[in-house]
C-alpha cells in the first residue's frame, strides 16, 4: 500500500511516500515560506522525482493538529483535493504522535513541544520501548512551567533520557531544561516535525481499515484561534 503523506504544522513543511513500513522517497524544507505556494509543489516534485502516479496512491495521511491554524487548513486542504476525485481513505495524525517517530529506534521518553506561544507549549509524551510508542498523556496546552515541572518528575523517576522534539524545543529547552539531568534536546537532524512520522504513525489505521473519507478529515485544535478567541472576549466583556 502507497501513502502519501504531509505534514505542514509550523514552520517546516514536509512530504513523504511510503510503500507500507518502506519509506520511498521524502522531501522537507524549514526556510519560513508560505505553504500555500510551496507545499503542492513538494508534492508534485516528489511524486515526478520518484517516478509515481498520483493515481498509484492508496491512502493519504496528514498531521491535522495541534499546530498554526493556517498550516494545518493548508495541509488538510491539499489531501482533501488529490484524495476527492478517486475518494482515495484518509488517515488524520497527530503532530506531536507523529513527532514521537522522529526517535521510535530509541528507547527514551519522547517530550513533542510545539509552540504555542504567550509562554504554552502544545505537548504530549512518550515512552519509547523496543520501537514501541505508548503514549503517556493527551496532547494539551500547558504553561511552560507546569510542562516543566512535569519533565522534572519524569527525569527523576526514569532510568530513560528524555528528549525533548518538535519546532518549540528549542525555546523550551533553553527556557527550562538546559540544568536538568537526563533531559536532552533532539538532535537537529530529528528536531522537527516530518512527513515521514506522520506515515508511519498512519500505518495501524490503514491496516485496522480505521480511515476516513477525504470530507471526514477535519483540524484538531487545541485552543481556538486568535480571531475567535478575540471575538469570545469580546461578547464576554459586553455583558458585563
């Protein structure tokens, strides 16, 4: 089975195939263009460098959040379009699952940060056990002080490393982490969030047949977005 899948949650875009657990080809850039003019291009690039229809494709999946409100809208958007026409089945990812990928040969714990900013992460963690990932909590938006009180506690009742990934762990680790013992930031080469996670974290739906139509494929936000958050205070305070 042929995936193609695509991840466009932050900054990074990405796009990878993957021939069941075989990854075929991937392409993945972190140079702050607009996704709307750079993502359909990586897609067709790929598809023609590796010599595939997009007629071969059997299955689409995408990280459908947390994430920027305009990545994750561009993202889905683009799968709903190439997956319509043959209603090809869809699979929507977590970011930060997909993310906890990045390091799946490792045993560790994997701490997914995005950044949310005004000081929050969106989060979630892993423990990573021979190539299994158990997820160990729902992916949330925390402060960042009660994400690191939380990592502290991990640390110190964990044998394992805990390696901090994902486009805010930079912020994160330098905030808070850099003095803590056993915790570590991911190396650059696995930092961020890819296409290739988010194919592999795809694959357990599309063998279990748990997929979705190109229509049922929505966003998974974590908060609302600034205009609508804006907009609720904005009632909220003429009642008053």
């Amino acid at each position: 089975m042929k995936i193609l899948a695509v991840e466009c949650s932050a900054t990074p875009a990405s796009v990878a195939i993957l021939d069941n657990d075989k990854l075929l080809a991937q392409a993945f850039t972190n140079v702050k263009l607009t996704h709307s003019q750079t993502l359909m291009p990586m897609i067709e690039n790929l598809l023609n460098s590796s010599k595939i229809q997009l007629s071969d494709i059997d299955g689409f999946a995408i990280s459908n959040g947390p994430g920027s409100f305009t990545g994750i809208r561009i993202g889905i958007s683009a799968v709903k379009g190439l997956a319509a026409a043959k209603k090809v089945p869809c699979v929507g990812v977590s970011t930060l699952l997909a993310m906890a990928y990045n390091y799946s040969d490792t045993d560790c714990i994997v701490c997914a940060v995005m950044d949310a900013r005004c000081n929050q992460f969106y989060n979630a963690i892993f423990d990573i056990e021979n190539n299994k990932i158990t997820r160990l909590c729902d992916d949330r938006a925390l402060m960042c002080d009660e994400l690191l009180d939380e990592v502290k506690k991990i640390s110190q009742n964990s044998d394992k490393r805990v390696i901090i990934v994902g486009d805010g762990a930079d912020a994160f680790y330098k905030a808070a982490c850099d003095n803590i013992i056993n915790v570590k930031k991911a190396h650059p080469s696995r930092e961020f969030q890819n296409a290739v996670g988010v194919g592999y974290a795809s694959l357990n739906n599309f063998e279990n047949g748990e997929t979705l139509s190109p229509n049922e494929i929505l966003p998974f936000y974590l908060r609302l977005p600034q205009a609508e958050r804006e907009l609720k205070m904005k009632k909220e305070n003429e009642k008053i």
